[in-house]
C-alpha cells in the first residue's frame, strides 16, 4: 500500500484495523445510514498487479477463463485462473490501459497469484508486477455518481463493465443497480478527486464496498478460499466471467467439462445469517440433517448489517439450497436466502 495515502486517510479520521482494512464509522452504521446514497471509498484491501510485454494478451489468453481478446481501453471483465484441475486461485477484474493489461485483486492473493502465473511465463516477453503503491484504488457509489465523477472525466460511459480514463484517472463502471465506479490514479490525484467529492458525499469504511459486492452477487474470494471451487461455482459465467468459446487455458478442460455434461451441483447464494457467534469466511454449511463429516456449502464473503446479523455470499450445494433448512456447520444460526440480481441457472445439477 501507498504509505502516503495511508497517512492521508488516517489523517482525515480513519482507523486501519487488524484486518487492513480502513474505518471512519462505527461498526453497522454505513449499512444503516447509506444504503443508495452517494458514498466514497478506499478500496486499499484491492491490489493491482500489471501484467505487460509484447506476449502479454497470448500468454494471458492461456491463462484466464475468460476472452482476453474482448479486453480494451474501454472494456473491462471479470476472470479468474485455475489451477489443473479447474479449482479457482484467484478472481479478479481485468482492464487494459495503454497496452499494457492489469488485475485488481485481493490483497492477500498477490503473491500467490504472482507466483503462479510467473510459472507459465516460460520464454514469453512478459514482465508481471505489483503497483499498488503507484495506484490508488477508490470506489464511488450512488445515484449521482456520474454526476460527481464528470468534472473529472469527459464523456463518462455508464455501461456495466466499461472503461473510462484521461492522463489522469481511470474508472470502471461496476454492476450494480445503483451506479458504481473503481477508481484508479496516481496519489496526488487521489487526494485531490477524494477531498472535492468526499465532501459531497458520505465516506463510508472499506468494508462497505464489499457489502456492495454481496449485494450484488459479485463472490471475489481471498487467499481462505483460493483453490476450493471452479469457476461456477462461484457463479462466474453468470456474471460475465468465463467465455466456452476461447481457446484453452490451464483448468479449462474441468470447467468446460462441468458446462457442457451438466454437472454443475453447486452455486453461490446470497444469504442472510442470525448468529451469537462471528461467521468466518471459510466456515462450513450444513443441514439439519448433516452428519458430523458432511457440509453443505462454504461462507465466501460476509459482511456484519446489524448485531449478530450479517449478509454473505456462499457456495452451496443446490438440491441443499433448495430443499433443506441450512445452518452453519459449528453452529445453529439461522440462514435464510436472498435474492440476487440474476437468476442462478440450476438446470445444470
């Protein structure tokens, strides 16, 4: 992280906890008080690798799940790599700006992702590296977000996905009903985007923007998760994060596999828990019917609405999900399910 925009934001009333993450509000109070007004911010639990090199858009092709081809300065998308048997190491959004191409991932997956992907580079001219220090990540959210992010850059596209940048900020339109935007520059423009539009909005913690993505059915997983599902199962075609049509790639042949025999047996839903005891990400579900050595699903993402309530993503068994009164596997919170904002296509169980 940028030790300058660390000291900014501390100097402007934020509290970094154990976790990385940043704080300016109480604990359940951006929940309570936002909702779909404008917010602002730091999104420094996100690093950004680039990924460069006159072999750069081949070596990825055989790297992603997705169509790297499809990929521009004004197209953005969602992908993942896998490892050989088609379990997911990482997720990520993928953008391009000025030829050279760039991951936004979770912190805790760098080093991982890096390592792995150096693996394949082989004899191909790429060079792969982490900016973080010399991008700052913002997210800007809410109904006027178009509106605040104009006096910064023309001609601003709205298009879920699409990419809109000058010499000086890059922002990409996130899905959501509620406009959203990641935000990439340099520190001094940082600062400078972040006290003119901070000061028409609510700041709100880290942490909400995560809330933001549960919301909206986006299960980013982090180093607790890495490896543990394909890419279905975190509903990564259905929201625009695989292509069946690109050429292969490490993993590809278990994915393909589970789309076109039919053997998908597990997506992610969005849920609601009621427990006394703090969920983890990684923690198992069950039923009531469960025996001791059997699990129904796994918390992907989880974010705390109110004491002892929180809202998740989780990867679940479908029939489970369906059928069965779920709970976590160490405990008898109550879980219920929630809409997301796309169907879940349970043909393929």
């Amino acid at each position: 992280m940028n030790n300058d925009w660390k000291n900014f934001l501390q100097n402007n009333g934020a509290k970094q906890g154990n976790n990385g993450l940043f704080a300016f509000n109480p604990p359940y109070s951006d929940y309570q008080n936002t909702k779909d007004n404008d917010c602002i911010s730091d999104l420094s639990y996100f690093s950004t690798v680039v990924i460069a090199g006159a072999d750069a858009n081949e070596f990825l092709q055989g790297q992603f799940t997705n169509d790297v081809n499809k990929v521009d300065e004004n197209n953005s998308q969602l992908s993942g790599f896998c490892n050989n048997k088609g379990r997911m190491i990482a997720n990520y959004r993928l953008f391009q700006h000025q030829s050279n191409y760039f991951i936004s991932l979770r912190n805790d997956l760098v080093e991982r992702s890096i390592n792995h992907l150096q693996n394949y580079v082989l004899r191909a001219e790429v060079g792969i590296q982490d900016i973080s220090e010399q991008l700052i990540h913002i997210g800007i959210s809410g109904k006027n977000a178009e509106t605040l992010l104009a006096s910064y850059i023309d001609n601003l596209n709205s298009t879920v996905d699409s990419v809109s940048s000058n010499d000086d900020y890059i922002a990409i339109r996130i899905a959501g009903s509620t406009p959203r935007y990641e935000i990439f520059c340099s520190f001094e423009h940082a600062v400078k985007l972040w006290e003119d539009i901070a000061a028409k909005t609510k700041i709100v913690n880290s942490d909400y923007w995560n809330y933001l993505n549960i919301k909206n059915g986006l299960p980013l997983i982090d180093s607790i998760t890495s490896e543990a599902f394909v890419p279905q199962m975190a509903n990564m075609e259905l929201i625009n994060g695989i292509s069946f049509e690109k050429g292969c790639y490490t993993g590809q042949e278990i994915v393909a596999r589970t789309h076109f025999l039919g053997k998908q047996k597990r997506r992610t839903y969005r849920i609601s828990i009621t427990s006394e005891t703090e969920p983890e990400v990684g923690e198992q579900l069950a039923t009531e019917t469960s025996t001791e050595n059997q699990y129904t699903g796994t918390l992907v993402t989880l974010y705390p609405i109110a004491k002892n309530k929180y809202e998740a993503l989780a990867v679940i068994q479908i029939k489970s999900a369906e059928e069965a009164k779920l709970k976590l596997k160490e405990s008898d919170a109550e879980i219920n399910l929630l809409d997301l904002p796309y169907s879940l296509i349970t043909s393929d169980a």
